[in-house]
C-alpha cells in the first residue's frame, strides 16, 4: 500500500501477492502481468516464502518496480517479445535487460525509503 499510494496513486491497481517455494526456479520473485499487454493494470507478484524480512521488502519493492514499468508503458510484452521503451530485448541476458538494472537499482532506494517512514 505504501508503494501504490507514492509512486501510482492514480491507477487503479488489481495486485496480488502470493508466497511460495520458488528455489526450484532459481529465483526469489516473479511479477506476472493478468490482464492484457495493453494498459495492463491486473498483476501477480510471487515472492519465495523464505525470506527474513528485508530480503522480503527488497524483493518486493524489484517486483513493484516492474509493475511501475507495465503501467507507465515502458516495459510490454507483445506476444512473445519483450519491449523496453520500444525496443526488442527478447534475447538479452538477465543482467543486460534495462528493467532488470533498474529495478535493481531502485529496490535499494525504495527500500530505504521505506525504511525511514517507519522509524
């Protein structure tokens, strides 16, 4: 909520936020889009259910940055492409995919943010 009310308070957001064992993927959190490629406003956000609590935040806060992402446009989906402001980066490596660096990125900063309006 702290999320959605800062950085989308304007979109009406339908989030949902399950938690499992994701090791076998070889990940700690997945953000699925639910709706349409277009002006996708229905998310899934799966993050693994072992994680102590900042690793929990941060991993959410990476996955609330790609939903950011869908809803401002600049990350789509477009049948099998994945789009990055217009541009095809399908093929791209994990850590040469400009969403991944960005949600990297502003995970820490949101994190500290975050962490700050709770003191």
């Amino acid at each position: 909520m702290w999320f959605m009310a800062k950085y989308m308070p304007r979109h009406k957001i339908d989030l949902e936020v399950h938690h499992r064992g994701l090791l076998r993927e070889g990940v700690y959190g997945w953000c699925s889009v639910r709706d349409n490629d277009y002006r996708p406003r229905c998310f899934l956000i799966e993050i693994h259910n072992r994680l102590d609590i900042e690793q929990y935040l941060r991993v959410l806060f990476h996955e609330l940055v790609h939903v950011h992402q869908h809803v401002k446009g600049d990350l789509r989906d477009k049948g099998s492409l994945r789009l990055w402001k217009g541009v095809d980066y399908t093929e791209s490596d994990y850590q040469d995919q400009p969403w991944e660096i960005e949600a990297h990125r502003t995970e820490k900063v949101l994190y500290e943010h975050y962490s700050r309006s709770k003191l």
